[in-house]
C-alpha cells in the first residue's frame, strides 16, 4: 500500500485536491516569456518563512524588559545553540527582504504590470512593503542597544514635526515622554504579533489577486500588445503558456536556493555589515552617540528631514511620495506597458532611483 | 474611535519612511560656556579634550575638576565640589583619583621623588587635555631627554616591548571578536586588569624590578590568549560551515537551472 497515493485519494474523494492541484500548479499556464524578475515573490516568500521561524526561536531565549534585553539578546548570541545563527539569519535576512522587496517592486514598475486591473496587487504589495519596513522599525528597538534607543528616539521624535497632533503621536508612539519600558512594550507587540498578523493577511490578499487576475505577460517581444480593460471581470489567461510547476516551480526553486546562499555567506562571513558598533552597546538614555545613522534603507529619509528647511516639509515630501507611489496606478491609466513605448515613464523611473540612491550615499556621508 | 483612527492613519502616512538620525545631548555646561571663550581656557582644552582617550569613555569635564554640569549659575562653585586646576606637584593626585594604582608606584619612582621640584608629573608625558591611550611610543628620545639621557628609558622599552607587543594584539584580537557579536566582557576585564598592572610596574620606571616581574605578566597574557585563539578556532569552524553551506546551496540553485533547461527543451 502507497501512503502517500492512499492519502491523496482520501482527501480527493473528500476536497477535490487533485483538481485543485492541477488548477493551480500543472494546469496553470503562465506566459512564455516569464522571466526572472516574476521568481521574486518566491524570494520573498521563502525568506519571509525564514523570518517566522527564526524570530520564533529568538522569542525562546528573548526578553522584552529593558534591564534584561540586551542580556537577553547577548545570552542568545554566546550562550545558546546555533542562537548567533538565529539572530545573524534574522538580521541578515530583515535587510535582505527590503533588496528583494525593491528588487519586486522596480521589476512590477519596470514593466508596467502595476497598471489596471492589477490597482489592488500593487496597492496591497505597496502596503507589505511599508509593512516590512514597519517590521525592520519595531525589530530594530528591541535588542535595546545604543543604536536600538536612540534611532527609535529621534525616529518617533520626527512625528512631533506634525502639526497640532504631533505631541500627542509621540506620546503614542513611546507608550510615555520618552523611549523606554512602554516603548518596548508596545514594539514588542507589534513586532511579534500585530505586524505579522496583518502581514500574513495581506499576503493572502496579495497573492489571491496575483492568482484571481492572472500573471501579467511581460510586455517585451514582437508579439506583445496591449490589451484593453476589460468591462467586466477577466482571468488573464495564457493559452499557449508554460505550465506553472513544474516548468517555473523550478526555476522559483533555484532563485530562492542563490538568495539562501547570498543570506547564508553574508551571516557567516560578513554579518557586520548590517550590524553597525553603536548595536552593540547597551542602551544607555544619558549619552547620545555621535555617529548613529539609520539602516540604509531608511538614509533616503534622513537625509530628506536634513535637505528641508523645516522638519514639517521633509516629512511632508515623504509622505507626498510614497502616497503617491501607493496610488500610482490610479493616476497612470494608460494601457502601454512597453518600456520602449514610455520614455517620460522610464526617465522618471531612474531618475527616481538615482534620487533614491544619491540621497541615500549622501545620508551616509552627511 | 475616529480620533485614533485618524491618528493611525497619519502615522501610517507620514511615519513609515522616517528613520534616525544623531542628536547630542545639552546638559554639559563646561562646553557650552567654555567652549565658546578664546585660548587655554576655553577653545584649546575643549578641542583636545575631544580628542582623548577621556572624551571616548565618557569621561567629562567635571569628572576631573568636579563641580555641577547642569546648572550655569553654580558650575563652579565650592559648593558643588568644583576642583579647578590643580598645582603643578597635586597632578598626580588629581589623576590617581581614577588611575589609583599607577599614581601608587609613581611616587614609589624616581619620578615621583622628584616632583616637587619640577620632576615629570602625568601630564608631562601623557598631556592633560588630549590625553591619548598609553602606548609604549611615550617613552621616545625627544620626550624623555627634556629631563634625562635616554639610555634608562630604553632600557625599559627594550624591556617590556613584547609583553606591550602582546597586549597590543590581544587587544586587537578582542576588538575582531566583540565586532563579531562575541561576548567579551570577560576577556576585556582579564586584559585590562593585567594591563592595568604592568603599566603599575613599568611606572616604578625600576628596571630590576621589571626585569623581575614581566615574565608573571607574560604568563597571565598566554592564558588570555589561549582563551582568544579558543574563539578565533570556533569562528573560523564556523566559516568553513557556512562556506560549505554556501557552496551546497549555490549547487543546489545550478541543479534546479539545469533541470528547469530540461523542461525549456520541451517547450
């Protein structure tokens, strides 16, 4: 007797699953000329499953006390099993899903698959992504380092730049006048419930409406045309498509196995580069380091608060960015897709990136 | 309900990008005041005195020279146990406050003897303000014959230069370490207390008796040593790991690709 076939018939007969499979794995056709910007979601899933499991070994031996979690984190490091693993894989790994995220995002705009009726996959991809940030803030307070205190410190002191309810958000913020016990508390939560909960529903959303609409045909090749909004629902589908497992499974296989080897050479060899010396430092309230300066997926933005005579418009002028990313394809209504076709598009496109990435150098530096 | 909502939503609006940057803390009315005057009472010493070793540790102005340095008014008063500058023989005490040990067998020394009549005192050799960490370059020709030939001197350089050799890279092996996560708190505190005592011994600035001691210090820096080579050995396992690992999964990524060929020549 076969277990595995006598299992899959018991649930066949009951759920249907070989239908099911056969739907969305073998029968489910993408377009011929996928190419491997689409294996990013895959990425990101897999190391997204790798931040679950190592932040839930982490919770083992972590304490969220401010007498005790920096302890708690150096215990994990030199004490526990494999905890220095744990940590530098979850570390490495927080950093590693915002190049991945990038990566997803600037492919999706590349290729103009953000467009109609893809509005809601873009929105609600755009909402992970500030969720990931979201989880990088919140993680980033809890080994309670210099580094943890006083980015979080400035970082809520920002939102007092706001008019009229500015006091009030850091007061919300920090749980109390300035960062401590409250604070920590409160990022905890987020950090290890609140985000993930609502991260792993978006994701469902996400990725229902990747599946709902159909993949977007790469709009590059002779025989790509755009094709009108349809009047009402439609399934893009791709007749002559390649199957989705195991013709592109495989190929998500191999770029999820180089991501793991970029996360794991990085943990073993150069763990440093995401950890800067003020992280190893206790907190400490009564000395602020000269030299703090956020990750580097956050210099953008600092150095954006330093360009702008006031704090009020830095803030302002991110906000104005990113809002107007997160509702880009309901400003951009066109049905050309093609690079080629949109010169304007791919201007702005890098120019946008070199902003993003002088103005990171230049945070750096500053 | 709508309050907080709304409240929510601004965060989520205007908050998610922002990040951190440097801030420096206001409360050291030394700098504020003294900062700001002209010559060795102001500008010279606060500018040096960012650049020590003190400056590094946190060590500030009133630390040395007492008084208060939160309140403008009452800085420098008796009352709050300001100090001022101390006469040219009270140096040593002034600084043995902190450096207890050393000050002990500087006024066992020849130094010490002599310093009420114009003899070395700390600041003679390790500067006030810009104090630096003590090495064994202090003791150089161009500063010890400002007093005194230099034949003694080298002697005693001569004499402690591998055990300060020694120090020198335990300390760097322990700074590669703490880098890396290690927890080396206990190693430090080991280092700094043998350290601590060979600088006690070579300030007696007696050659017999760092003749005669130096090889005790020796023996305690192999111990420390034998400790860092342990953790550099577990580290270095640990890249030979993850660089297996590494190797694993990139094949693993190669045999997916060619598998995936296999599948595209069907297509």
């Amino acid at each position: 007797m076969n277990l595995a076939k006598e299992t899959m018939d018991w649930l066949d007969r009951r759920l249907g699953v070989r239908e099911l499979m056969h739907q969305n794995l073998g029968g489910y056709l993408l377009p011929r000329n996928i190419n491997i910007w689409y294996t990013m979601g895959a990425v990101l899933l897999a190391m997204f499953v790798l931040q679950f499991i190592t932040g839930i070994l982490l919770l083992i031996y972590y304490v969220p006390h401010t007498d005790k979690a920096f302890a708690s984190v150096t215990m994990i490091m030199n004490e526990i099993p494999y905890g220095w693993l744990m940590r530098y894989l979850h570390v490495v790994g927080s950093n590693l899903i915002i190049v991945f995220l990038l990566a997803h995002m600037l492919s999706v705009l590349y290729m103009g698959s953000y467009k109609r009726p893809r509005e809601l996959t873009w929105l609600s991809g755009f909402i992970l992504f500030n969720l990931g940030l979201a989880f990088c803030l919140t993680g980033y307070l809890l080994p309670w380092s210099q580094l943890s205190f006083w980015a979080t410190t400035v970082a809520t002191d920002a939102a007092g730049a706001i008019p009229v309810v500015g006091d009030q958000i850091i007061a919300y913020l920090r749980g109390g006048p300035s960062v401590g016990e409250a604070t920590l508390g409160r990022f905890f939560a987020l950090h290890v419930m609140g985000l993930p909960m609502a991260f792993l529903l978006l994701v469902g959303f996400h990725l229902f409406c990747v599946r709902r609409i159909g993949i977007s045909k790469p709009p590059f090749g002779d025989d790509y045309r755009p094709t009108d909004m349809p009047r009402s629902f439609h399934h893009d589908e791709h007749p002559n498509g390649v199957p989705f497992h195991p013709n592109y499974t495989i190929k998500d296989a191999a770029m999820v196995f180089f991501a793991l080897a970029l996360l794991v050479a990085i943990t073993f060899f150069a763990p440093w580069l995401f950890i800067p010396p003020d992280a190893l430092e206790p907190a400490d309230p009564f000395f602020t380091p000269s030299d703090i300066k956020p990750e580097w997926y956050f210099l953008w933005a600092y150095q954006t608060l330093k360009i702008f005579p006031s704090e009020l418009l830095g803030l302002a002028s991110q906000g104005l960015a990113m809002g107007f990313l997160a509702l880009l394809p309901f400003f951009d209504r066109g049905l050309e897709r093609r690079p080629s076709n949109r010169p304007l598009f791919v201007t702005l496109y890098l120019l946008g990136i070199l902003v993003f990435v002088g103005l990171s150098i230049w945070g750096h530096y500053s | 309900m709508k309050k907080i909502f709304l409240r929510s939503l601004l965060l989520l609006f205007f908050l998610t990008p922002v990040g951190a940057f440097p801030v420096v803390a206001g409360t050291d009315v030394c700098i504020d005041c003294h900062g700001g005057l002209a010559g060795q009472l102001g500008e010279i010493p606060t500018a040096e005195w960012k650049t020590s070793i003190h400056a590094r540790h946190r060590i500030s102005c009133h630390d040395c020279h007492g008084g208060d340095p939160t309140d403008y008014v009452k800085a420098m008063t008796a009352e709050r146990g300001f100090l001022g500058v101390p006469e040219y023989s009270e140096v040593p005490s002034f600084c043995g406050r902190c450096h207890v040990g050393v000050e002990e067998d500087y006024w066992e020394s020849l130094h010490g003897q002599v310093v009420d009549v114009g003899g070395p005192n700390c600041v003679t050799c390790h500067e006030n303000h810009a104090v630096q960490e003590a090495t064994i370059d202090l003791i150089n020709e161009d500063s010890c014959t400002r007093c005194h030939s230099y034949d003694k001197p080298a002697l005693i350089k001569a004499e402690i230069s591998d055990t300060e050799a020694m120090l020198s890279r335990l300390e760097a092996s322990i700074a590669s370490l703490y880098r890396v996560g290690v927890d080396t708190g206990h190693l430090e505190d080991e280092l700094f207390a043998t350290r601590n005592s060979f600088r006690r011994l070579f300030h007696s600035v007696d050659i017999d008796k760092i003749r005669a001691e130096t090889a005790a210090f020796d023996a305690d820096l192999e111990e420390t040593k034998a400790t860092i080579d342990d953790l550099e050995n577990t580290l270095g396992k640990r890249k030979l790991a993850g660089g297996a690992l590494v190797l694993l999964l990139l094949l693993g990524g190669c045999i997916a690709l060619l598998i995936r060929r296999t599948y595209q020549d069907q297509e």
